[in-house]
C-alpha cells in the first residue's frame, strides 16, 4: 500500500509546488461535515444507512484526503527527487 502511495505521489505531485491552500480548504471541508453530523446526532437525529455513507463521505473522506496530501507536501519539500527517493525506499524496503 506504501509503494502505491508514493508511486501515485511521484506521478501526479513531481514537479508540482504544492500550497497549503488546498489541504487546508480540504481540511476544512471535512470538520465542517464531522461538525455538522455530529451536532445532529447530538440533537436526536438518527441517520438510515444511507445517510450515514454519505455522512461519512462527506467528513471522513476530506479528512484523509487532506491528510495524505500534506504527507505528500511534506516530503516533496525536502529536495526536488524527494518523493522519488521516497518511492525508491518503500520498494527497497518491501524486497527485505
């Protein structure tokens, strides 16, 4: 799973100069909806199954997307090859 993480890192994020602008509208995106459920179910509403998918769609999902793309920020910070040298380690890793 880490290899294809980094590999899916390396194909779409080299090159690119990653902001904080979107892992934060991402972020916030996500703790809106967690607010948003949460506040209902502490109000009494009880979600079917359908919207309790979509609950967790629309809050946890953001979440983890915000997440990786900060991971992904993070290390392409530390060098132009980084994420590429990222991926390599993963594989080299993966052959022990």
């Amino acid at each position: 799973m880490q290899e294809w993480f980094w590999a899916f890192a390396y194909r779409h994020y080299h090159g690119k100069n990653l902001g904080r602008l979107i892992e934060a509208a991402v972020m916030t995106w996500g703790v809106f909806f967690v607010l948003v459920y949460m506040s209902a179910v502490v109000g009494g509403w009880i979600p079917n199954l359908a919207d309790a998918v979509l609950g967790i769609f629309l809050s946890i999902t953001p979440i983890f997307v915000g997440l990786a793309h900060r991971r992904i920020r993070i290390e392409a910070a530390k060098g132009n090859d980084a994420l590429y040298r990222k991926l390599l380690a993963v594989r080299q890793q993966k052959k022990i």
